[in-house]
C-alpha cells in the first residue's frame, strides 16, 4: 500500500512523463497511458517486484530477468551463447555446456521457455529454454539461475516449435520447424515430398534431479512445426501443435506454403505414445546428439555425445496422432485453464478457431474424418469447431488466459491485443501495442491457474518509441493492466535481444529457494583450494596448474614466477567468501579468452597461454570492498626454454629474484 508520499511521487512522476509526452510524443502514440500508470509500476527503494519475469533473448542466445511491475532487469543468464561478464563458455568448467555433435558452438537463437509445472501450476524449480538454430533444450536453475544441462535433438532441424511441458514436467516436448531426412541422409532438396520426415521429440525430466533424456521420437509427416502446448484436465495426456506448410514446399514458402486454405493442429496422445514405448514397441535409430551436464558438487560440466534413440513410426502412431484443420497458417495453439478450449492462431486468418476437447473425443470415437493426410486421419473441422471469434484483428499468432474466463491475442498485423470470452467469444477490448506485437505474456497465462492483473506484450518493431541509436532500435517489451474490464497500457521498457516468448511468475514461489553460496566445505571441484595455506603452483611438464584462493582483498598466490613462453596455465580460482552477493573476478592482462565471475564457494578456471616474455598483472574484476583495487598481483613470464623455477607466495613468503 502506497503512503501520501509515495502517491506525491508517482503523481509527480506521472504528471513529468505526460509533460515530456505531450511536447515530443510520436504521433502514433495517441493518449493511451493515463495518470495512474507511473504509480501502478512504482516499486519503492529497497521494495521488491511481485513477480518474476523470464524473457527469450532471441538471436542473443541468453535469457533476461525482469522484475514486475517495475520492468527493472535483474539478471541476464547466458544459455547457448559465450558470455565475457561471467565467464561462460570461456572457463573449462562451463565449455562443455556449449558442445554439441558439430562441435563446440557459442552461439544460438533462443525462442521460447517454460518453467516447470506440478499439476498444471508454475513450480518455480526449473526453466526450460529452446535453441532454434543448433537443436538444444536447456534446463536453468532457479534455485541458482544458472544453466546446469544441454541437450541436442537429433533428427530435427529449426528447434522453434520447443521446449513445451505436460502438466507435471514429465516430459518437454520438441517438434522441428523444418521437416529434414533421418539424421546424415543426403537427397536433392527437390524429393521434399518424398524423403523428408517432420519428428516430434519426448524429453523426460527426472522429478527429483530434473536431469533430461531422450525419451522417444515421433516420426510424422514432413510439415513445418510451431507452437504447442499440452492439454491439462479433460486434456491431460495430449498435446496440440500448430503446423504449416501442408504444401510441403521447399522453395519460396512465403507463397507456395500459403496456398491452402488450412493447415493444421495435430493433436497426440502421448500417454498412449508412452504406452507403446514402455511396450517396446519403439524402434531403435542411430543418431548423434550432445548431453552436457553442469554437476553442482564439482562446479563442473562434461559432454557426452549418444548415438540412439528409440522411435515410433507412422505406422504406430495412427490412433496417436489425429490433424484439426486450422485456417491459415497457424502459429499458436493455445489451451485455456480448463483444459477444454484450443484456439488456434492462423497468421493469414481472418477470424480465431477454437475448439473443445470434448468434440475432439467424440468425433474421434464415431470416426467422424474428412479424409487423410500422409495416412493420418483428419477430423472434420465442423465436428471439432466450438466456434469462431469473428474479424477479431489481422494476423492473430498467440492467446494466453486470465483467472476471469477471458482470452487475450496478439496481433502481428494490425498491432494490438484483444481481449475476448472465452464462453460467447465476443470481443470484450482492444489496445494498440506500437509495433508489431509478437508474444503475449499473463502470470500463469498458460497454465491450470492464471493471474488476471498483468499482461505483457513484446514487439518486433519500435519505431519512434525509444531515443534513436543508429540504423537498429531496441527490442521493446510494454506492460498492461488488465484487471479491469479496458486494459490500460502502463509502461514501455527495452529487452535485451528479440524477445519471443516469456513466461511470469509469482516472486515468492522462486525468492524462497534461491541460493545464497555455495558452501566451501562442501565444494569437491578436483582443484578446489579450501584454505590460502593451500595455495600452490604446480607445473606437469609444460602444463602449469595455479590453485588460487581469493578473498577480501587479495589474491593467494598474488606472485608467481616461472611460467614460461607456450605453458598452458590453469588458473583454478576459488572465492572463499561465505557472504551472500560477494563474486570475485579474476582477469589477466593479453589473455584472449574472458575474466572469470565466480560466485561465493565456487570453483572455476581460467586457461591461459602466454605467448610472450615480460611481466603479467592479475587482478579482480568485480568490485568486493575498499581495498578491490589492491586485489592483484603479477606473473612473470620467462622465454621458452629457460629454467626460471617456479616460484610463488604471498606477502612475507612472495618470492624473491629468480634464476634464469
């Protein structure tokens, strides 16, 4: 509850933004935010968010934190890209997370994410996130915000349509966007229609561990796969994807794959797929795909490349995997909290289908088909349909829910949200977004239990909405309240990459369980220096292992000598702090790789090559008390070939003048 002096301040604050508004507004921007937003996103000094707000980065490879309603960013979370500020994919122990069949790949495009679920709930343990280009699944956790496993998905190409859940995080679920031939088949692209395969993968998550596999694949026809979701109470055991392309064309889709005036959703029993898997009626392909897992106790990763999965063929999947036709080109497939209603989001559609579960059921049972598809059978549109949602607005692509029976749209083309009943599907509001909305996002929005207070829209284009920086504008984010009957469109605020998806949760369910250090006693890293009395150097042969220990404010040892031209030195840097917020850095001068950012307790290493004679200084990046600037040191380098000692200590026992 605000007291009057906070109400003064965000009135006055109000009344600033509205002044600066109305002499240089875009003229686009019309008189949407009224005089209560500032005060309805204000978070007081030293007050946190109520909610936690995971953003995909897009193109960046990461993930960003925000807070809400204040849109501050906490955190950025390197996944599938190097990150110079922590270190990642640059210190030994995070490489491997980065490794993939390919090879070691820095770099990936980050579409969507899920946080895991416990009957149908936001559970705030784990966060799912998809890499389109390279296929990978990743799993970050929130008790650390760090990402502790990579998976890469064979068989499939374009990881867009991922990573998707079911109700108690059983399994994450995966479709490729592009439909290619079985993993290291080559044909002319031009035999699409009869070489190519579409695959749909099951990824088990353990309950306890959250550690991924591979459970099974699915074998489907070649269409490109977008958005899905899992069904959840009369659904529960189904899951929906949007497809397109039923054209199978490969060449200038933004016209061959357009022809038609409806794609599908394809609809699939999973537990049955499971069923039949647990039977052993799965057939085993070989394939060749990374594992890479972060192990918490020795704060390291290790990759490990398989070669089989088991799969099941269309022949098997006939009374598994049923297509709804879906007008035209559908990219979201939506279920409400219910589990009843589908809606599906055709781009080039001028109205919103949505289905009932329960019709699906019947028409299934009576057989009630218009047809096959590649030999699966297709329900009649007209069996499935609950109804239509009329002109709602050009270019629908998502739907997410609030906890009052209401669903609301993006709308690429025409720019705006809309709100509309779930029950007689008319359309309740409209509120422009500036520009070219993409994703929605409401707390809980596609799970068994919604908030109804929040929505957040993030946009492709900006425009005029942001100070100009160069030929490229930032990715934008704006944040709605939608607890009345009108939205009210409260702030704009940058994002960090492209952001496509996002998910909201409540700050309480994750905030509890975050961890504060890492307990240094417990620390069982193979070059972990508990104590500075342990401090050491070693050389093995023209390998150099440094066993630093850092503390406020210096670094043990803080002098070495004897490294010579061509070592590899392995700087094992442990922060012995046991204080909540204190990381050190470590970075050396000429080092061509990263500094590293290591948490209290924590282990990691940083190699290093010199490759030329002189003196080297080391210190701490990250800023930790008065004295961080002290926190340094100096290595000597001597040429190659030499016999300079090795030689190291700290303070009384720094080591004098070497020999050469």
């Amino acid at each position: 509850m605000f007291n009057s002096t906070k109400k003064m301040f965000a009135l006055a604050f109000t009344l600033a933004i509205l002044t600066g508004l109305n002499s240089c507004k875009p003229k686009t921007a019309g008189t949407a935010v009224s005089a209560g937003a500032a005060e309805k996103v204000y978070v007081a000094p030293g007050e946190y968010d109520e909610y936690y707000g995971f953003v995909s980065g897009g193109f960046s490879g990461q993930l960003a934190v925000y807070g809400y309603p204040s849109a501050r960013l906490l955190k950025v979370l390197p996944v599938f890209s190097v990150d110079p500020e922590k270190g990642y994919g640059y210190s030994e122990e995070t490489i491997p997370l980065l490794n993939t069949s390919h090879g070691f790949v820095p770099w990936d495009d980050l579409h969507h994410l899920q946080i895991s679920q416990t009957d149908g709930i936001m559970d705030g343990r784990w966060v799912f996130v998809n890499a389109n280009n390279t296929p990978r699944v990743a799993r970050i956790d929130l008790t650390t915000f760090k990402t502790v496993e990579v998976i890469e998905i064979p068989n499939s190409a374009g990881n867009h349509s991922s990573p998707f859940i079911t109700e108690n995080t059983e399994y994450v679920v995966a479709g490729t966007r592009f439909s290619v031939p079985d993993d290291g088949v080559e044909y002319p692209i031009h035999t699409y229609k009869e070489n190519f395969k579409g695959s749909i993968s099951f990824i088990s998550v353990d309950k306890t561990t959250g550690n991924m596999d591979i459970a099974f694949q699915l074998e489907v026809p070649a269409l490109n796969f977008d958005l899905s979701h899992s069904g959840k109470g009369p659904s529960s055991g189904w899951f929906f994807f949007s497809t397109y392309n039923t054209e199978k064309a490969y060449t200038q889709l933004e016209v061959n794959a357009s022809q038609n005036d409806k794609d599908f959703i394809m609809a699939v029993n999973w537990k049955k797929a499971e069923e039949l898997i647990k039977a052993g009626k799965g057939i085993k392909k070989t394939v060749k795909y990374a594992h890479n897992k972060y192990n918490e106790e020795t704060h390291t990763a290790s990759s490990e490349i398989k070669t089989e999965i088991l799969t099941l063929t269309p022949d098997m999947l006939r009374e598994i995997c049923y297509f709804i036709p879906c007008p035209k080109s559908p990219h979201g497939t939506d279920v409400d909290p219910s589990g009843e209603y589908i809606v599906g989001s055709g781009k080039l559609a001028a109205l919103l289908p949505v289905f009932a579960f329960s019709k699906i059921q019947k028409a299934i049972e009576n057989k009630d088909f218009d047809g096959q598809y590649d030999g699966f059978n297709v329900l009649k549109y007209e069996s499935v349909l609950y109804g239509e949602v009329e002109k709602p607005g050009l270019g629908p692509l998502h739907t997410e829910f609030d906890d009052k029976g209401n669903a609301y749209t993006s709308f690429f083309l025409s720019s705006e949200i809309v709100k509309w009943n779930l029950k007689d599907l008319k359309i309740i509001d409209r509120s422009p977004t500036f520009y070219s909305v993409g994703h929605l996002t409401i707390p809980g929005g596609d799970t068994r239990k919604p908030s109804g207070k929040y929505a957040v829209a993030y946009n492709k284009i900006t425009k005029d909405r942001y100070l100009p920086t160069g030929p490229e504008l930032t990715q934008s984010a704006q944040l709605y309240d939608i607890s009345g009957d009108k939205m009210q469109l409260l702030l704009d605020f940058p994002t960090i990459g492209e952001p496509h998806y996002s998910q909201i949760i409540p700050a309480e369910t994750i905030m509890k369980n975050s961890k504060k250090i890492y307990n240094l006693e417990e620390n069982k890293h193979p070059y972990v220096t508990k104590n500075e009395g342990d401090a050491r150097v070693v050389r093995e042969g023209k390998t150099v292992h440094v066993y630093m220990a850092a503390i406020r404010s210096h670094l043990a040892p803080d002098n070495i000598e004897g490294i010579h031209v061509g070592d590899e030195v392995y700087f094992h840097f442990t922060n012995r702090e046991q204080d909540w917020d204190i990381p050190h850095g470590f970075a050396i001068k000429g080092a061509n790789t990263a500094e590293l950012l290591v948490m209290p307790g924590e282990t990691q290493t940083l190699k290093w090559t010199p490759k030329q004679a002189g003196i080297w200084p080391m210190y701490c990046t990250d800023f930790c008390s008065a004295l961080h600037q002290e926190m340094s040191g100096y290595i000597r380098v001597s040429p190659a070939g030499s016999n300079t000692p090795i030689r190291y200590g700290l303070g009384d026992t720094a080591p004098g003048p070497g020999t050469k």
